[in-house]
DNA sequence: GTGGTTACGTCAGTCATGTTGACATATATG
DNA sequence: CATATATGTCAACATGACTGACGTAACCAC
C-alpha cells in the first residue's frame, strides 16, 4: 500500500515505466499523424495515400512488391489507393529494364510537391522535438525505437557510427 | 549540431535523420500493434476495442467524455466499440455519484483479464527494448516522444527527476 | 420550478481502408 | 514448352472512422 505513495516498490515502478511506454507511443503516433491527415482531407486522400506517396518518394523506382511489403497490407489494398495516385498523376509507373514485368514506383512533380507538403509537418515536427531534447537523448529514442521494430525491419536502418568519422 | 561530427552535407544529414526518425515512427508503430491486433482478431475485435479496454483498465471510473478526449473519435464511433464491450461484459457502466448522468466506465473481471492478455504483448517489446537500449537511452526515448505530443497533451505524463534521486 | 446546458445515447447514412478468394495477363526461367 | 513470378482486377465483406439529427435525463442558474 504505501510502496504506492513512496515509489519504492520496483514491481510497481516498472509497469508505470512500461505503461508510460504504451501510451508515448499511442499520443506520440496520434498527434504525429493528425496534421497530414487533415492536409489530405483536402485532396480527397487518407493517410494510405501518404504513406505510399512518401515510400514511393523515398525509394524512387521501387517495385510494387516491394512497396507491399513495407506496408504489410494485401496488393488489392495497395491497388485501390495506389490506382488514384496514378489516375490523377502523382505517381508514375513504368516498367522495369531487367524484369519487364515490374511496374516501378516514381513520384511525377506534382507528387514530389503533395509529398512535401505533408511530410515537411512531420519533419517539422520531428526537428522540433529533437531540437528541444538534444542531440543525446535523440541518440538514445533511436535507440529504443529501433529496439521496437521486429529483428527482420531493423536492417532499413543503418547502425550509427559510435563516435566521429574518419574517413569516407 | 551534431552535423559536425560528420562533416559531410549537413542540411543533406539533418533531411535523412528526419526522415529516419518518420520511418522509426511508422515501423515502430506498425510492429507494435500487431501483436495485439492478431490476439483482437479471436475475440472479433479490433485495435478500437483494445484502446478502450486499456485506457479504461488504466483510468478506472473514465467518464464517456473524457475517454472521447483521449481516443479522439466521435462519440458515434466509441458507441459501437463499447457497446460490444459492454453487452460482452467487458466492461460495466455505473452512474456517477455526484452527477448522475455519468457513466462511469470499468474493466470487469473478464475484461482485466483480457486487457492484461493484449497489453502482456506490449509491455514485453517494450520491455526488452528498454533493456537493450539502456537507462539513459530510455530517457532520451521519453524526452523526444514527448516532444512530438502536442502540447495539450503532456500534462499525461508527470515530468521525470532530473538526475538520479539521493535521497527522498 | 422553469429553462438552458450538459452528459450521454441512438438512428441513419457515408467513407476510407483493410481483408479473402478467384481469376487474368505478361514475362521470366528452367 | 511448362511453370513460376509480378502485377492487376473483380467481387464481397468487416472495421472503424465520419456527419447530421434527434432524444432523454440530470444539473444548474435565475
């Protein structure tokens, strides 16, 4: 009983630490997307069209299996939001050189200037928080965070050098 | 800023760590979700039940309203969501003592028992994330996360000691 | 105690985004 | 040539959001 009010047993310290956890994520995620997302309500586009519009936009030319993949959703999810896309030219496709089957992934210029719009909030947002932290505990939230993905999506994200760079 | 220690392209660098920090955000978030959402799934249920059940399980006697503030739905759409808890004895509604028009909501036994069985699958990722990351990486984890929340938002989460604490 | 406000519920319709399953086409590959 | 792969498409369905309108009970101020 009164462990509660002193802090001292750890048992309880813990799930409050861990419950914490949860919920940064669960605000952190809400209040991260809720800008875009009303920026989109505009264009008649969901948070699905961001998110193939900034992969795409990040991955220039990548191949729609490749997209479904990091996305985790089924290739007629992907076709509805990405068939708009195309239809109305923020995205292109053309086919692969070596594999002609593959349709690779570009954004038209109207798409590099949605993908900007929406994600420049984000980024904005991001560069807010971690102006406000520090350079330290930007460290230590990657850290985490990478220690949240599944083993198998970590390698999307190049370990960071320890110290300075010498070389190249 | 940190840009010096690498020397290369810093506005090139501070654009790639932005958007490593998006794509934490959204591969953490993707990960961290579907552990529960398959669990959900036996039930008949989905993430919505989930939020509920924990955000209930964590603020015993929540008011209808003040659960709309956190989930930021409509109350139309919590309706349908609690209503199956409610009807499934998950969770009960006992009106208020000092107004009565309020329904307060709690977990029943069942839904404790279902609550712990999602949130287990959290806890444990972010337990070992924390692990492995380390004190001071989690304390990094929770300045930035909570720079990305809206303002509004943080009074949720009391501010941490600065240092180790020596005594009381 | 009447009247306005608040807390909550409900009916009805719509939309965005996910799912499964089946089938089609073009290309690559052995 | 046969089979596997990359992609697309049609159809049906579920979940969880939304708006708008309306209803009821309880609180509160005058």
């Amino acid at each position: 009983m009164s462990d509660i009010k002193t802090g001292i047993n750890p048992l309880f310290l813990r799930e409050e630490e861990l419950r914490q956890g949860i919920e940064l994520l669960f605000f952190a995620y809400r209040d991260f997307t809720a800008e875009p997302d009303a920026i989109l309500g505009e264009y008649g586009f969901g948070r699905a069209h961001h998110r193939v519009i900034y992969f795409v936009g990040r991955h220039p030319g990548i191949t729609v299996s490749d997209l479904l993949e990091i996305l985790r959703i089924t290739k007629q999810s992907l076709s509805r939001v990405l068939g708009q896309l195309v239809t109305e030219k923020f995205i292109v496709q053309r086919p692969g050189v070596r594999d002609r089957r593959q349709r690779l992934l570009e954004l038209t210029e109207k798409g590099v200037e949605l993908e900007r719009l929406l994600t420049e909030r984000q980024r904005a947002r991001i560069a807010r928080a971690y102006r406000e932290a520090g350079a330290e505990a930007v460290e230590g939230f990657r850290k985490v965070m990478l220690g949240l993905v599944d083993e198998a999506g970590r390698g999307r994200f190049p370990a960071r050098a320890a110290g300075p760079r010498r070389g190249a």
